[in-house]
C-alpha cells in the first residue's frame, strides 16, 4: 500500500486526557488537556501545553504551580464540560470534591484515581501556546487503584483523545511488556517486518 500525505494537521495517536488544575487569582479551576507528557526522569518534569487565550494559562503563570488530574471514564463529561466553559465565568470548583497537597495554589481532584501537584519550572512561549513545565512534587492516589504498589491502568480506567476528529475512547487491553518483548528479536537476530496490510 503506497502512503498518502494527508497535510500537517497531525497529532500523535492517542492522547491521555487531564484535568490541569490551578488557583490563581480565582476560584481553583480546571481545564482538560490532551497536550501532556512527562519530560524528564529525575527531576520528574512534565509539561502541558495550554492556549495563550485561555483563562488556565494565565492562572498558571500568576499561581507558579499546577496540578495534573487524570480522570477516570466515569468522569468523561464532567472533563468535556469544563473544557466547554471558561473559569471566567463559572466556578468549576463546585463540580469536584477537592483536596490540596503541599502546594497552595494546585487544587487536586478526590474524584480523580491519580493526582499530581507541581511546581512550575518553566515556560516556552510559542505561537499560540505557552509550555509550562512542572516539577512533580507529589503524587496521589489510593490502594484501590495499585497492584503491587504501582498505578494499575485496568483499575485507574483513563480515557483518551484522538484528533482531529475530536473523540474520547476507551484504553485497550495489554499487548506486551516494554524493553522486554523486542528482546526476541535481539537473540533471534533481527529479520524484515513483513507488513500485514493494517
């Protein structure tokens, strides 16, 4: 099968979805964003790239900390909801039961299996986004959502975003163990994948 090129609206495939929380100036408020991911090991760095338009980004530089919530499917229109209206204009800190750490200004989610409150370290400014970068300064959850002291993904139950088609779905079922299952290439000695057409 030959290969198309479909423009440069890509995205990678899936996104996870957050709530990114902070309390700034206002009520805490919260925002969901697919545009996540850890960006360091040690220190625990982890970034969020927010619109420069939106009430969230300016919070997060007044308050210089943030939480990132992942939220259960159970929680998938409450998430959609506050990504449909502004904290300038509603409060949407009455929607959750919150809890805070041991930073001030980054209001947690109970509702939520997994918490993290962090500190901004930095910040990139691009054209219509600013990156904020957050050092993880604790993260919260509850027994029920372990399996052998770690977050179990079966239990925590996320939800993901594709775009552009702008949709929510389901995690899957575990396929492999990584930096382990290409180890059988490793002895075996490595062939060319021969495509199935997928």
């Amino acid at each position: 099968m030959n290969k198309i090129n479909i423009g440069t609206n890509g995205f990678v495939y899936p996104m996870p979805m957050v709530l990114v929380g902070v309390k700034g100036e206002s009520d805490p408020n919260f925002m969901p964003v697919a545009w996540v991911s850890r960006v360091n090991f040690q220190p625990p760095l982890i970034g969020v790239a927010i619109n420069k338009r939106h009430f969230t980004n300016k919070e997060i530089e007044r308050a210089g900390e943030f939480s990132i919530n992942i939220p259960a499917v159970d929680l998938m229109e409450y998430t959609d909801y506050c990504g449909i209206t502004s904290g300038k204009k509603i409060d949407k800190s009455v929607l959750f039961d919150i809890f805070y750490g041991d930073l001030n200004n980054a209001p947690m989610i109970k509702d939520c299996p997994l918490c993290m409150e962090c500190k901004l370290v930095n910040t990139m400014e691009l054209p219509t986004n600013t990156f904020f970068v957050g050092d993880i300064m604790g993260v919260y959850t509850e027994e029920r959502y372990l399996t052998d002291g770690m977050p179990d993904l079966v239990k925590i139950n996320p939800f993901v975003l594709t775009m552009p088609d702008n949709t929510y779905w389901r995690v899957g079922e575990k396929i492999g163990k990584a930096w382990s299952i290409g180890k059988n290439l490793k002895s075996g000695g490595i062939i060319k994948h021969e495509s199935s057409g997928n």
